[in-house]
C-alpha cells in the first residue's frame, strides 16, 4: 500500500541529492536546486519554503512556496473593479502592506512552483500539499493572503481541486507565447512570414534604434554594470502594471555562472551609456524572456524597446528553440510580432474564512484589462501568392 508523507524545508540546500535524483526534474531549469538557490540567496528579504511530499520513501513532488509584502495598490493597479469594491479591499486590509504566500515563483510568469511525478496519483499528492500550503498559513503571522499561480488550462483538472481547500480560481492575465517555424533559419525568413504592415513595424525598430550599440554581456560586465542594470530594471518595473517584488540582480550573476550562454543580458548603449537591457534563459527547447530595462525618456526616439523585441526573436532563432515566453505585460505590441496569448490560472485564499468570503465575491467580478490582438503572419494563401 502506497503511502504518502510530507516534509517542508526552508531552504533549498536542506533537500538531498538523492531527492533532486527521485524528483527526475532537474533537466527543467525552474526546478533545479542551482536555479532556486540563485533566488534564494541573492534575495534575503524573501521567505522561501519548499514542500516536498514522498511515496514510499520516494521524493515524488516538491511546492516552492515564496512569502512577501506587497502593496495592496499594487495589487489592485491591474484589476478593472467598481470603485466600491476596490474601497472594500482597502478597508480589509487596512490600505496597508500585506503579507502574501505564494507557490510559484513570483518574478517570472508561468507554471515554475508546483512539479508532479507523472506516475504517482496526482489528485491525492495536491490534496497533501494543499493541506500542507494550509497548514504553513496557519502558523505564519502575519498572512493575509495565499496565491497560487500560473496554471495552464491544461493542468485545471489537477488544479481544480485547490477549490477544496478554500482556494478561489481567478483568471490573470495570459502569457504571449511565440512559436517560432522550423524553416526559419535567421531573421530575415521570419520577417518573410510577416505581413506588410508589421514588416515594416519591425524594420523601423531596427532602423530607429540603430543609433544603439548592442552586445551581449560576459560574466566581467555584470559586476560593471550591476547598478546601471538594477537601475534601468527598476525604472521598468515602476512603469509595469503589476510588480510583485524587486529583484535584486545579484540573482543574474548567479544564473550566468551556472547556465554560461543559456542565460543572456544583451546591453545597450547610447553614447557609450547603457540605456537598456533585455535577459532570457534557454531551458528545454524554450526561450524565457526575463526582466529588462530601459531608459523611457529615450524609448521614443531611439526604439529601444521595440528593438529588444525583435532582438528577443533574433536570439529565439539562434537558439533554435520552438517558442519564446514574452510574460505577460505590454500584451498588444508582442501580438504585433506574432506572439499569441496563452491563458493562465491562480488560486487565492484568504487565511479567515469570513475575509474568504469576501475575496471569492471581489474575485467574481474581476475584469482583466482587455487588448487588441494582431495578427501579423500571412495566411498560407497569402504565402503562396507572395512567393
């Protein structure tokens, strides 16, 4: 008879070698003791916990699980609620800072917290971490909050059961995903694939911001430009409409040491003056795009964003990777390149039952902010005709 335990450490260094070895996750970058170690120790302000349940003696699954404070505006900043609802949440939680535990990794959008074996009984190991998750909140104070986050609709059928522990499912907004074709060799075959109006948005990217100086970064320039780059990060992130935490990127330093060419910060300069960046990790034939920076007052005139964009293509097609992942904020302009929304699903609970109550009625009528999509490829009878 199967039997399952749980265990939650509070660092990823007190999980064994012989437990990464049973999990069998490690080829995946997000669940690598390396990778969640650079987070952990680059960024002291966060609390990291890590569940991980065994069958038999077996480490069959492991729960990352990030505790912050978060600014209740923040939080609201993206949400489309009458007036009265949003005055609501700021009486229940006293338009303060507010402590959230999360599973999932809260600088990265997608499904980086929660990793199942595919031979255990899936329904019964959520149940246990659930119970787990719910056990932890008790013992936290203060907590206002618990999120679980990014689940693909493909996972709702496991996930679903989180509803069973008091948990609520919210739709956030969807991650642009790029698929890259096969017979794109270079840059030049995807704009081929491109129709006129949009070859030309990404030609004047590349003319407009050809007054930049770009280049990839060695381990050397991170400590050069460490606080230029901190810098031009948190000017970005204070424009975004969401931002849960500040990264401190010391976690970079880290991520170049242990993945060298897979993990990538191009530079750009103007005049000799760094003015923005974009970072990306290679992992698993995907192409995650990670934070950038930039210099807003110059964004206009020289393109600077714009030219990460095409640059993130650029970088994809080298790679020869099968999709990039842009996150999900400035959703319009990444479906200007091709990229297509990819819906995503959080659980969130409120450790009192009665504010419980009321979050799943504020959640009922959340509204995401809504966005044009493009659709710049030609069809392939547009194709056909162009060649």
């Amino acid at each position: 008879m199967s039997h399952l335990s749980v265990v939650t450490y509070n660092s990823v260094n007190q999980i064994s070698s012989k437990q990464w070895k049973e999990f069998e996750c490690t080829s995946n970058a997000y669940f690598s003791p390396e990778f969640l170690n650079s987070f952990e120790v680059s960024n002291p302000n966060i609390d990291f916990k890590y569940i991980v349940v065994e069958k038999n003696n077996n480490a069959v699954s492991i729960a990352i699980i990030q505790t912050i404070e978060l600014s209740v505006d923040v939080i609201l900043k993206n949400i489309k609620l009458a007036s009265w609802i949003k005055k609501l949440a700021h009486s229940l939680f006293c338009n303060n800072v507010i402590k959230i535990m999360t599973n999932g990794n809260i600088f990265l959008s997608g499904e980086h917290g929660l990793y199942l074996k595919n031979e255990i009984d899936k329904i019964k190991t959520i149940g246990v971490i659930a119970t787990e998750i719910n056990r932890i909140a008790k013992n936290t104070k203060p907590l206002h909050a618990i999120v679980l986050k990014d689940f693909l609709n493909d996972s709702l059928h496991l996930t679903s059961q989180f509803e069973d522990y008091g948990f609520t499912a919210m739709h956030v907004e969807p991650n642009l995903i790029l698929k890259l074709d096969s017979i794109w060799k270079n840059f030049d075959d995807y704009k081929k694939g491109l129709k006129s109006k949009y070859r030309v948005k990404v030609n004047k990217a590349d003319t407009s911001s050809s007054s930049l100086t770009a280049r990839l970064f060695t381990k050397d320039d991170f400590a050069t430009y460490k606080d230029e780059l901190q810098t031009l990060y948190e000017n970005t992130i204070a424009n975004a409409n969401f931002n849960a935490q500040v990264l401190n990127l010391d976690t970079y330093i880290h991520l170049r040491e242990i993945y060298h060419e897979d993990f990538i910060v191009k530079a750009y300069f103007l005049n000799g003056k760094l003015v923005g960046f974009l970072s990306a990790l290679a992992n698993n034939n995907h192409l995650d795009a990670h934070f950038i920076g930039l210099n807003y007052s110059l964004n206009r005139e020289h393109a600077i964003y714009p030219r990460i964009l095409n640059d993130y293509v650029r970088i994809g097609i080298e790679k020869r990777v099968s999709h990039i992942n842009f996150g999900r904020t400035a959703s319009e302009i990444k479906t200007t390149i091709g990229a297509i929304p990819v819906d995503l699903t959080c659980y969130i609970k409120h450790k009192r039952p009665f504010l419980n109550s009321i979050i799943r009625f504020i959640i009922k009528r959340v509204q995401l902010k809504e966005f044009k999509q493009h659709y710049p490829f030609k069809t392939k009878k547009e194709a056909i005709k162009a060649s």
